[in-house]
C-alpha cells in the first residue's frame, strides 16, 4: 500500500538557485531584511566589580554578575545576577519605537562596534550598537563603561521619521509584543 503525502509549496524561496522542490517553506511571519546578515553573538564587559553580557538581539543586557557579592555564603556560591527575565519577556536595555513590530527592537540584530572589554580600575570603554528598523530608519545605542564604578551611560540616537518619534528605554523586563 502505497501512502501519499500532501505537498507543501514554498512561500518564499530560502536558496534562490534550489529548484522549487527543493525549497523549504517560511511562516507569514518571517522578516525579510534587506542587506547583510548579522549574526547573534554576545559582547561581555568585566570590570573589577562586574560582568555584564550584552547580545545584540536588540542590543540588550543579558547578564549583569556583581564579583563582590555571592548568591549565599559558600565561597563556591554564584555571583549575583542583576538581570531576571521572566517567561514572556525581553531583556532590558530596549527600545520602545513605533515602527517596529511589537513597538521595541528586540526583531532588530544591530552590528556591534567594538569587542569583549576587560577593564582595570581607572580604564573605561565603549561598545557600540548599530542597527535600522524595517522602515530603514537608523538606531545606534551606544554604552560607556568604568573600570571605577557601577556606573554605564547609554547614549541613544533614532532616525527621523515622517510619524515622529516615540521612544522609551525599557529597564527591566518587558513583556514581548
């Protein structure tokens, strides 16, 4: 006995030189970007008080590990984490844009400028995070770190947009969508 299969055909094409068979099939809900891919990856900042993990998935704070203080009083005890994601939301450090889908850029992987930075006390750094929203207007969050205080200053700069601007930096984390 012979079974049959129903065939699926592709929405949008994933390799353009695959013949159609061969060719997989995207959800409606795929963003097709324009230009180069960006790769996820992750940037760590240590500092003699801290390790903080951004990943530019949204150019966001993933982990924030304070070296002076443990989670109990074993010595072999985690460090504190700072940052709690609950079920359902993004990290913090986003962006509330209007022109993005779900209002923030969490969908937008930005390209970092700099790299993994290991800073003494007295020394400080940048990285930088550049990215463009799917109507293609700019967004660049930039953080300053000190290898003498708990201190980060985060710069944001957003493109003009016909609708203007409504922006917010979210703090802690928000519920996706």
């Amino acid at each position: 006995e012979t079974a049959t299969r129903p065939v699926v055909k592709p929405t949008v094409p994933l390799v353009a030189s695959s013949p159609p068979s061969a060719q997989p099939s995207v959800s409606a809900s795929a963003v097709v970007r324009k230009g180069p891919i960006v790769r996820v990856r992750e940037v760590t900042v240590e500092t003699p008080d801290y390790i903080a993990r951004f990943t530019n998935q949204g150019a966001r704070l993933k982990s924030f590990r304070l070296k002076h203080y443990r989670a109990g009083v074993d010595i072999g005890s985690p460090l504190i984490e700072m940052v709690s994601r609950g079920l359902g939301t993004e990290y913090p450090l986003g962006l509330r844009l209007d022109d993005t889908p779900g209002g923030t850029d969490q969908g937008i992987v930005y390209k970092i400028q700099g790299s993994d930075l290991n800073l003494g006390t007295g020394g400080d750094g940048g990285i930088t995070f550049v990215g463009s929203t799917p109507s293609g207007r700019s967004v660049v969050k930039e953080f300053t770190f000190s290898g003498s205080s708990y201190a980060v200053e985060v710069g944001v700069s957003v493109g003009k947009s016909p609708q203007g601007v409504a922006l917010s930096l979210t703090t802690s984390g928000a519920p996706k969508g």
